[in-house]
C-alpha cells in the first residue's frame, strides 16, 4: 500500500487505485471502484459499487459514492457510477448508481461544485461545471446541464431536465423542466427572466444576451403554444447559432412538460 493511504482505511484488494491518490482515515472502498490520479479522500468516505472516478476529484468527510439505488426494483444488478475529473464532493453527499430500467449508470460530468448533503439519485446525468448548493436533491432519471446552478434546498422531481445555463433560486421545486438560461424559483418554481449575470460571467455578450431575453420573451410573454414559439424563435435566430442549444431543447420530448 502506498504511504498516501491512511492506515485505518478499508480497500479491497480488487479496487483499482492510482499510485498517488490518497486516502484519509477511515475511508471504505469497494471491490469494484476504480479511482484515477490525484483524488483525495479525505476521511470517513464509503466508495462503493461499481464506480468509476477521474482524476482530480475531491471528496469530503462522509460523502457516500456508489450506494445501491433508492429502489424496490433494484436486485443488486451490476450499475454503475461514472465520474469525470476536478469535481468536489462536500460532507455528506450521497451519490447512488443506476438501474437496469433506465440507464445502467450515474453520470457526473467535469468541474462541478457539490456543497454538503446533496443528494443525486439513480440513473441522472449531470453536465460540467454545475453548482450544487447544500442539501439539493435529485430524484432518479434526472438530466442537469453544464453551467446550470442550483440554490441550497432545491427538490427535483424525477424525470425534469434542467438545461445548460439555468438559475434555480433557494428552496425551488423543480417538476417540470427547465430550458437553458431560464431562472426559476418558488413552491411550486416558476420563471423568472434570464441568468443573464451568469452568461456575461461567461462570456457571452451583449447582442447575444439580448437575443436570448428575447427568446425568453417569446416563450413565456407572449401566449404562444410551445410549438408556436418554437417557430418564432427560429426566425430570431442568428447566423452564429446562439439559440440553437435552447431550440433542441424546447424541441425534445418533455416527460411532464416545460415549465410555463
């Protein structure tokens, strides 16, 4: 065993682990995890399942990776969760692995920001860069794309997608989905304009900005069927393509509908 791993930790023989990954106090791994170089654990962490973690990835006292799924169907078949690289886990964040009903697997993508006690359920697929505010929780089948943010206390229901870019204020719940750059919040969410301080933070600039309020406009001001806006929205649309990710949004299959 390394000197970087801590003497009271539990690793199965069978996990994978770089050569300099360290590992706190206590920590627990399982047989089938594989861990890339330059994460650390820092102590009190259960890695378990069949879990598959980048390199550079942070994890905090007590965060728990690759639990069994929070479901009756679950009969201890082999899914997984994968990760990517430069993300932080904060205490208690609890991450569970897929089911053979959906996709088999949890997806973390790269470079998000998970704040303690947040919870991602069975067979979601989260993006890149994304802020997870303490005590946010995913139920299962839920997509979150890159750059989206979610404040302290916000409950997903199952199914919703989240679109790249979006701002859901503290205490939201989310049942229905939400399209790229829209803030929402409240019980039940509702919108609220555009995250158009998060785009400029992004680089995104003002004539793109500008084109993206007035999509936003057409969507939720001006009483047109979805459909309708859809249409509208393409017309606005410029030749760089600055509302084509909002348009193959709007325009996939929504489980329970956008929220309007």
């Amino acid at each position: 065993m390394s000197v970087l791993i801590h003497p009271t930790a539990v690793i199965d023989p069978k996990a994978q682990l770089a050569d300099d990954v360290k590992v706190g106090p206590f920590c627990v791994i399982g047989a089938h995890v594989q861990l890339e170089q330059g994460c650390q654990l820092d102590s009190h962490v259960v890695l378990d399942g069949h879990t598959r973690i980048g390199p550079n990835n942070r994890f905090f006292p007590f965060s728990c990776i690759g639990a069994a799924p929070q479901d009756k169907k679950y009969r201890d078949e082999p899914t997984e969760v994968r990760i990517g690289a430069g993300n932080t886990f904060r205490e208690n964040v609890t991450v569970n692995t897929g089911t053979v009903q959906d996709l088999g697997y949890t997806a973390i993508g790269d470079n998000n920001w998970i704040m303690a006690g947040v919870h991602i359920a069975h067979d979601c697929e989260v993006g890149n860069n994304t802020i997870f505010a303490n005590a946010v929780a995913l139920a299962g089948h839920v997509k979150v794309d890159d750059w989206a943010i979610l404040g302290g206390y916000t409950l997903v229901h199952q199914f919703c997608h989240i679109g790249a870019h979006a701002f859901c204020g503290m205490g939201s719940v989310i049942n229905q989905d939400i399209p790229n750059y829209v803030v929402v919040s409240g019980n039940i969410a509702k919108p609220h304009g555009i995250n158009a301080e998060g785009l400029k933070r992004r680089g995104f600039n003002e004539t793109q900005i500008s084109l993206i309020k007035k999509a936003y406009r057409l969507i939720y001001r001006k009483e047109l069927k979805l459909v309708q806006a859809i249409t509208e929205i393409q017309a606005i649309n410029d030749s760089a393509g600055t509302l084509d990710s909002l348009l193959a949004f709007l325009s996939q299959d929504h489980h329970s509908g956008i929220i309007r």
